[in-house]
C-alpha cells in the first residue's frame, strides 16, 4: 500500500499534527488509558509525524513507569496522540481517514 498524509487534531482544533503512513496495521494500546477509550491507532515514526500547530496547548500525563509521554489539548481534553512506552521513537495517533 502507498503512503499517505493523514490530518488530525484535538476537538477543538488548537493541536494539529499530520501522519504520513501507509497504515498496515490499526492497533490498540492495552495500557489503562487506551483501553478504557477502546482507541484505534495507527504507529508511526517520529520522521512520519509532524504537530502542525498547538505545541503550548499540550499537557503531558505520565503513569506508571513515566516512560510513555500521553499529550492531551489542555482547552479541550482531547487525547490526540502518545509516545509508547515500548518504542519511545514513535507515535501512536489516533487514526484518522
């Protein structure tokens, strides 16, 4: 399959980044968070991803071990995207078509 560039954001659109991916494989997180919101998402690299816009608007939880970093828009609440505690060179977007 072809790579592609994929747009998401938070609700209220103050975070946009952009996945550039060829989506093999939708994945769920099993940790308290993910699994709990019953996510899909899609990994990607760090060179594959780019925030366009809303840095000053992410606050970062940690838990457990504080190794995964999870982002959440401190207006909206929404949990656009995480860097995973086992493969801390990527991210895990939630995937957006």
């Amino acid at each position: 399959m072809q790579e592609k560039e994929y747009l998401g954001s938070c609700h209220c659109g103050n975070v946009q980044f952009k996945v550039v991916t060829d989506a093999p494989e939708l994945t769920t997180c099993d940790c308290s968070i993910c699994i709990r919101k019953n996510a899909l998402m899609v990994k990607v690299h760090e060179s594959k991803f780019q925030l366009i816009k809303g840095e000053g608007s992410l606050t970062e939880y940690q838990f457990h071990t504080k190794i995964a970093r999870h982002f959440f828009c401190n207006v909206c609440g929404i949990y656009p995207f995480h860097r995973k505690r086992v493969s801390p060179a990527f991210s895990a977007s939630m995937f957006i078509a």
